[in-house]
C-alpha cells in the first residue's frame, strides 16, 4: 500500500540553525502538507501546498519557515534559524484529488530537537 | 476558540468491550476525519465522514455525525489491547484544505 515517507525520523540541531526536513508524498497525490505536534499538546496546522505553490498557512507559519517541492517526488519543509519552541514532530501528510473532502495521509513524521 | 474538543481525555476498557469516543467543534464543516496516533509515533488515518452523512461503517469502526449538534462519535467495537492508543478527530472547515485536529481521547484497552 502506497505510504507516506519522511527522512530523518530524529534531528537535532542547535539553536540558530538551519534544518530540512524532507517528505516523499503518496506519488499520485495532488495536495501536500506539513503538520507539527509539540510534545503533549494537538497537532497543529502549518501549511498546504498546491500546484507547486503554498494555498494556505497558519499564522505558525512564519518567514522562518518555507516549503519546496525540488523535484517530482520530495516535498520539503525548511527551517532558517531555528528557536527552541520548534521543537516538536513535524508531520507531512498529501491528498489525493481536487475535491475538498478528501483523505489525509501522514508520514511517521521527523521528531525535531532544538537545543 | 478550540475546535474539535474529544471526551473522555481518557478511556480504559477490558478487551472485548466497546469503545466510545466523541468530538465536539465548534465552526462549520465539510468533513470530519479520525485518526489512531501509536505513542509517539505517526497518525493512521481511520474514516472520513462527510457533512452530508450520517454514519460511517468500515470493519469494527462506526461513526456518527451530527451537524446540528457539531459532533461526532467514534466507536471501535469488540476492542482489542491492540487498539490501544491515541484517536483524534479532525475537521475539516468549509473553504479550506487544512484539517484542525482535537485533543484526543487515549485508549487503554487491557487483555
């Protein structure tokens, strides 16, 4: 069955630094996004992405933050200088087709350390 | 204001019992969606209910929706200690692609 993967499952960074956390959405998938869980607490939005172009972010989503889809397969979340609050699991998750309703799959996600 | 609010925070059953879980939010919708988060681990998604439904079946899970009241039931049937985990709803707001999830109810289900 067809999944969502991320690479790495574990980084840890220092504060300050730039991260790349990277995603391969299910290959026949049209919407692509990142979700992020702080330890304890819900799962929380972050960004949508749409014919090679952001559709809709929270207000979590800052300049710090932006997305990239390089090729046909990876999509991409990147960190320019990360704060200790972004340490949390970062999730991707893509959808299947143009109807509003439809099914999100996640990957595993990549838990970020930001020491 | 939160949206997707589930009860009871947490649940713990015999195996072989039923498990009941609800969700209560509070804007418009178009679909509503559950998922099963393994501890620390990634969200398995498990139904999607649209706003024009009423219930849901798919194995031992069913699902109820009802718009009028902004809430949604979860119930696994017959559980077992492997349905031991976290479940959180998520909807999905009318106009928009992102999906806002709930607190969640953790599930103990002990053999």
């Amino acid at each position: 069955e067809p999944e969502v993967t991320q690479t790495p499952s574990h980084q840890v960074t220092q504060m300050g630094q730039e991260v790349i956390l990277r995603c391969v959405p299910i290959s026949n998938h049209l919407y692509f996004y990142w979700y992020r869980q702080i330890l304890g607490q819900k799962v929380e939005f972050l960004v949508s992405f749409y014919n090679n172009e952001i559709s809709e972010k929270s207000e979590i989503f800052d300049d710090q933050f932006s997305v990239e889809r390089p090729d046909g397969s990876n999509f991409t979340l990147k960190i320019r200088s990360t704060k200790l609050e972004d340490s949390a699991m970062y999730f991707c998750a893509s959808s299947g087709d143009l109807r509003e309703a439809s099914e999100q799959f996640f990957g595993p996600g990549t838990r970020l350390t930001v020491l | 204001s939160q949206q997707g609010e589930e009860d009871p925070q947490a649940l713990s059953i015999q195996e072989g019992e039923n498990a009941t879980m609800n969700c209560s939010y509070k804007t418009s919708i178009n679909n509503l969606q559950w998922y099963r988060q393994n501890s620390g681990r990634g969200l398995v998604h498990l139904i999607l209910i649209r706003s024009n439904e009423r219930e849901k079946h798919s194995g031992r899970l069913r699902v109820t929706l009802d718009t009028s009241k902004k809430s949604s039931s979860l119930l696994i049937t017959a559980s077992r200690a492997a349905d031991t985990a976290s479940y959180f709803c998520a909807t999905g707001p009318w106009g928009f692609q992102k999906l806002v999830f709930g607190t969640g109810t953790r599930l103990l289900v002990s053999p």
